[in-house]
C-alpha cells in the first residue's frame, strides 16, 4: 500500500479488499439455513447467480413440515429470558473514582433502555441460531440526539449561521446489528482480536449518500441483493432491483503502524465519498453460536438438522402421495369386456356391466399399503432433531415421567441449560466489548452533563446524571459470567426463600430486612418500599453537588467567612455586635436538613461526599459547612432516641415515685395501725387494772 492513495486509487483498494474477504460457501449455507427457517425447504443452490432457488416441480404436492423453526424460537426464548448483568468497575479505589463508575454503571444502563437492546440482543441471538454469526457496530451518530442549535443572541449564533444553520444535535450512541450478507472480513484472522480490517457494504439511497457525505452519486443500473429473507423462484423477476440505489461500502482499518488512530474509508463501486485516519478503533464486534476452531466466524446449530428437516419432508410428502392413490387407483379391465370408459371413473357407488363370456372381471388394481413403522419413522426423524437442536421435555414444557420433585425439576433444567454456556460466554464476551466500546465513546463525546432516567425492576424511575468526561478512560466492565443463562423463576424465588429463612436478608442493623426480600423476590407491588428510600438518595446526591458548587461561588464563600468570624467571636466571649458585626443571613440555597427526611440515606452518601478528595480540596469554611449539615442529620436521629430515653427516664422516675408514695403510705398505715394496737393495749391494761381493784375492794367489805 502507498503511502498516500489517491481517490481512485481508494475505490480499488476498497474493491479489491472486499472480494478478498468474500466468502461464497459461508453466504450460500446462510441463505439455505435462513430459507429452511421461513420453511422454504423444497430448494436448490444456483452456483452461478449464488442465489437459492425453489426447485422446479411438475406439479405434485409437496408436504413441509417446519420443526427447525419451533426449536429456534425455543432456543430464543431461553437466550433472552435473563438480562445480562453488568457494572462498570473504577480504574482505582479512590472513592471518588468509585462514585464515577457508579455514575457510569447506571447510565449504560438507561443508555440500554434508551437504545432498545433487549430487542437488538433477540435479533443478535436470532442472527447466530439461522445465520450462524453476525456484528454489533457501535457508533457516534452526531444527527441524532436533541436539537441544540442556537437561538438569536446566543453565544456561537452567528457562527452557526455563517456555517450554513446546518442542524445541531448532541448526538447519540447508537447500535446497529449487521446481516453477515454484508460483511466482508479480513480472511487472514483466527481469532476477533486478529482482525486487521471490515468492508460493509450496503444499499443506500443516492439522496441518502447526498446528504450524509455532500456528494451527489450516479446510482447503479441495478442493485441487485438478496435480502436475508429473500428467496428466488426461479426467475429474475423476484431479484430485488431499485434504480435509485446505490451500494456505499465502508472499509475500517484497526490501528496499526501505518494509521495509528484508525482509518474509515467509505466509497461507492464507482465513487469517492469520505476518508477519516481518526477514526478509532474498529466499530464490529462479532457475535456467533457455534465456535469454529481457527476462524472469526461460527456455524448455526440448525445446519446440522437440514438433512433430517429433508428427510421427514420427503417422507411426509410419500405419505400423502401414496394416501391420495389408494382412493383412486386404476382400472383392470380385460379386453372384450364392452366397458365403456366413461363408466371407469373414481365415484364410490355405481354399476358397470362386462362381457362376463369374456372371461375376465373389471376391477380397481389394488393401492400400495402404507409401509409398516412408518409412524416409527416420523417419530426417529423428529427424536434426531429434538436430540441435535436440545429441545427436549423440559424444554417443550412437558415434564418427565417419575419427576415430582422441585429439585429434582431444577437439577435437570440446569444440566439442559449447560449445553448453552458456550453461546452464552460468546455473548457475553461480546457485550463485554460492546460496552468497554461504549464507555470510549461516552468519555469522547459525552464532553458535558447529561440527564436520562432509569426505570428500575420495581418500576421505581430514577433521574441520572452523567458527564463522560469525568471517566478516566481506564474504566472496566465487569460481566457477571453466566448472567445470560436462563434460569427458573421459581428456583431463583426458592433460593431466595432459602436465603431469608437463614436470616442472610438483613439490614445494616442485623434486623431482618423485608424491602429488600421482596425487592429481590420481583414484586412489583413492593414499589411503594422502595421509593422513599430512592427519593432520599437522589435527593442527598443532588445536595452533595449544591456543595461543590457553592464552593465555586465567590459571593458565597464570603459570606462563610463573615459567618465564620461572627462564630469565633462568640465563642471567644465577645459581643459580636459590639465590634461592628451583624448576624450572618442564611447561606443562599444551602440544603436544609428536614424532619421528614430518611436520616441515615443521607449521612451515607454526604460522608461518601466528605471521604473524597473533592471534600479535601474545599476551603475550610464549606468544609465546616458540610460537617454541621451532616452534624444536623445526625441530631435529628439522635431525637426519636434522645425522646424514647427522656420518656423511659421520666416513666422510671414516675414510677419510683409512686413506688416511695406506695412505701410512704405503707408505713404511715403502718404506723396508725401500731398506734391503734397500743391504744388498745393501754385500753386492756385500764381494764384490768380496774377490774383489780374493785376485786380488792370487795374482799375488805
């Protein structure tokens, strides 16, 4: 290759790259696996349009039963039953990066939701069980996102306009899954990460190419492709053909010695459109279903059930040939016997008379019996399939005879489920590198604050905010492994289960925690939970940015230290406004602490705030201010306990002091009684005194 390749020169090269990375067997088992899947399966291959064909045929029935298709949608469903589970892991573990990534981790997310990739994950799944392979190409798209061109009087207004008011967007990142059809790949690469260049060759329309590269392009004679679902019937006239297109074909270049930064060139077969040497790296990630050991590319698992798929067609097709003939077999008739013909016909009742001197009887010769195991035969043919595509009991929904346990249930789902573990690792290695693509993409065009929303799994909606430049670039992403895998509701409900009868749910406290059981266990009626709590954190991060932006307010820092001052004064014994100082007013838009607010969300995440190095980098005024709104946080918490103390220490004194009055009363009761008993005692002795002398004085009478 030249050092500098002039326009024409580029056309060729661009040709002469994407007939070398043509690969006509690969495109030919596409279209026939892909025609199999739509049951057009009475098909042949046209070596010399490489089309597939239907089969010329004079007329007979053709019976096509489609079990390939059933068992793709079975081995569908099961891929896309899970959501893959991911997160962005920080370069370091500086709690500020660490808040970064968790930034990231939750805007990916909602750039998930945003972009629709449960439905791109269906179709990339669906392209590798028909097609065996296909490419995720992750780009900047610069004309998507809002509107952001200025108004008049806006700083770079005249700017724009000069420019030609040209639309202004904030662009997107976007996904676009690729049809294999149109992939041209470097045929040297064994492995994803040896792929040196991609050609993409596609239609476009020619008003397209005009208003995406300026240029104006002759379209071609006849743009004839074969969509994926396109089938030929033997004549040209079904080969899709549009005068006003254009093949564009793309050529992206890996970083190398020669183009450091990448390269992009794009062209028509006939024209020049763009060339970019700081393109970056290549935007295809490749994604497949079976391995091929020493290639970049993969085979489908339908393509080994093509024969048998034939085999049950032609055999059912025996069946209602030979059912049609035995009602309407034909005639024996002798010569001599004076049948008129047109008494020989297929009605069930009617007369005919013969020359019975003839000799010989009219009569149907007899059909061809059905071949016995012919049944036996279906079902072998449909066994092989079943055993070759994994679709088996359980996977149809019917449950194996002597199985009536969960756990016994559970262990064959997952050792149906492991046959898929490869797939599923190709998946995820991919998306691994799809979302590491992502994040290069964020931190190079995300440049300013971003707001999206994320609708969680209990249908609480959170407000994110992102700004890709705060990402280092050193940023991984971490793929749960085996989180694509499906998995049972029920088992996942019943290890839940398990978990909290074993007291493994619990809160920071050690209490049991039932927001976050049900949360797990996928009730959407736990919402109303979970929705406080997320209002508190969002409302706490907010607070912790209204700090580190009054930090950069001038007015506000003055009125900290005038604050600061008034405060020292105090302490130190003086009349504030002795010296000329007047009370501080309140800070401007400095948060407030309210009763109504979860305390303890809040100290968490503004002690994130004060364990950054954001918070070191404050002047010690605001430093001082963040302390006393945490203090403030902390005071209110305190109150319900300080009030439950204050209210048993008053209920304790209550009743001690109705134990003393008890006491009291006690003992003066107590004391009256004895009173009593010596009153009577003195009575008795009264008594008996008397009762002594009167005795005496009856003895001297």
């Amino acid at each position: 290759m030249e050092n500098k390749l002039t326009e024409s020169e580029w056309i060729s090269k661009v040709d002469e790259m994407l007939k070398t990375g043509e690969d006509n067997s690969t495109r030919k088992q596409i279209l026939i696996n892909l025609n199999y899947y739509l049951s057009n399966q009475w098909i042949g291959w046209d070596g010399a349009s490489r089309t597939v064909r239907a089969l010329p045929h004079d007329g007979q029935e053709r019976i096509t039963h489609n079990v390939i298709q059933p068992r793709v949608m079975t081995k569908l469903a099961k891929q896309t039953k899970n959501r893959i589970k991911y997160d962005v892991t920080p370069d370091t573990a500086d709690q500020t990066r660490i808040e970064i990534a968790k930034a990231a981790t939750k805007f990916i997310h909602a750039w998930w939701d945003t972009e629709d990739m449960d439905l791109k994950t269906r179709d990339i799944f669906l392209n590798g069980n028909v097609k065996s392979y296909c490419a995720a190409k992750v780009f900047f798209d610069s004309e998507s996102g809002d509107d952001i061109r200025p108004s008049e009087g806006d700083p770079g207004y005249e700017e724009w306009k000069e420019a030609g008011e040209n639309p202004l967007n904030t662009g997107e990142i976007k996904l676009r899954v690729c049809d294999p059809l149109t992939l041209y790949i470097d045929p040297s690469a064994t492995t994803d990460d040896e792929i040196r260049w991609i050609v993409e060759e596609k239609p476009r329309d020619i008003d397209y190419v005009n208003d995406k590269y300026g240029k104006e392009v002759t379209a071609d004679e006849t743009v004839t492709y074969a969509p994926s679902f396109d089938i030929s019937g033997g004549s040209n006239d079904t080969t899709r053909k549009n005068k006003n297109m254009v093949m564009v074909r793309e050529l992206w270049m890996n970083p190398c010695k020669k183009y450091p930064k990448g390269l992009k060139v794009t062209t028509t077969r006939t024209e020049f459109l763009d060339i970019d040497e700081n393109a970056g790296d290549s935007p295809y990630i490749l994604f497949g279903d079976i391995p091929i050991p020493g290639s970049v590319k993969y085979k489908a698992f339908i393509e080994s059930m093509l024969p048998i798929q034939r085999g049950l067609n032609i055999a059912l097709t025996m069946f209602s040939t030979n059912m049609k003939k035995m009602g309407a077999t034909k005639w024996s008739v002798p010569l001599g016997s004076g049948v008129d013909e047109e008494d020989l016909n297929d009605e069930i009742s009617g007369i005919i008379y013969y020359n019975a001197a003839s000799g010989g009887e009219v009569k149907r010769i007899p059909g061809a019996d059905v071949p016995n195991g012919f049944d036996r035969i279906i079902e072998y043919y449909n066994r092989l399939i079943d055993d070759m595509s994994g679709a088996r009991e359980i996977a149809t929904g019917s449950l194996p005879a002597g199985l009536d346990t969960a756990s016994g249930l559970q262990l064959m789902v997952e050792q149906e489920n492991e046959k898929m573990a490869v797939n599923s690792q190709n998946y995820e290695r991919g998306m691994k590198k799809v979302l590491k693509r992502v994040l290069r993409l964020m931190k190079k065009h995300y440049t300013e604050e971003r707001m999206s929303r994320i609708l969680g799994p209990d249908n609480e909606i959170e407000l994110v905010s992102f700004m890709g430049s705060d990402l280092s670039g050193e940023e991984d992403i971490n793929i749960v492994q085996g989180s694509s895998l499906p998995e049972m509701k029920s088992a996942q409900q019943d290890r839940i289960m398990t978990l909290w009868n074993a007291g493994a749910i619990v809160t920071k406290e050690g209490a049991p925690d039932p927001s976050t059981f049900l949360k797990m266990m996928g009730l959407g009626d736990s919402t109303e939970l979970f929705e406080q709590n997320q209002l508190d954190e969002n409302k706490s991060k907010m607070e912790n940015k209204t700090f580190l932006k009054m930090a950069e307010d001038e007015q506000v820092q003055m009125m900290l230290q005038a604050q600061q001052k008034f405060m020292q004064a105090q302490q130190e014994g003086f009349d504030p406004s002795q010296m000329g100082m007047q009370p501080p007013p309140p800070i401007p838009g400095a948060p407030i602490v309210r009763d109504f607010y979860d305390h303890e969300i809040h100290i968490y995440n503004h002690n994130i705030l004060r364990k950054s190095s954001d918070y070191e980098g404050l002047p010690p005024a605001m430093q001082q201010l963040i302390d006393a709104h945490v203090a403030e946080h902390e005071a209110a918490l305190q109150e319900p306990i300080i009030a439950q103390q204050q209210a048993e220490a008053e209920a304790q004194q209550a009743e001690q002091e109705s134990k003393s009055n008890e006491a009291s009363a006690q003992h003066d009761r107590a004391l009256e009684l004895k009173s009593m008993d010596n009153q009577s005692k003195v009575q008795s002795e009264q008594i008996k005194s008397q009762t002594a002398l009167q005795a005496a004085g009856m003895r001297q009478m």
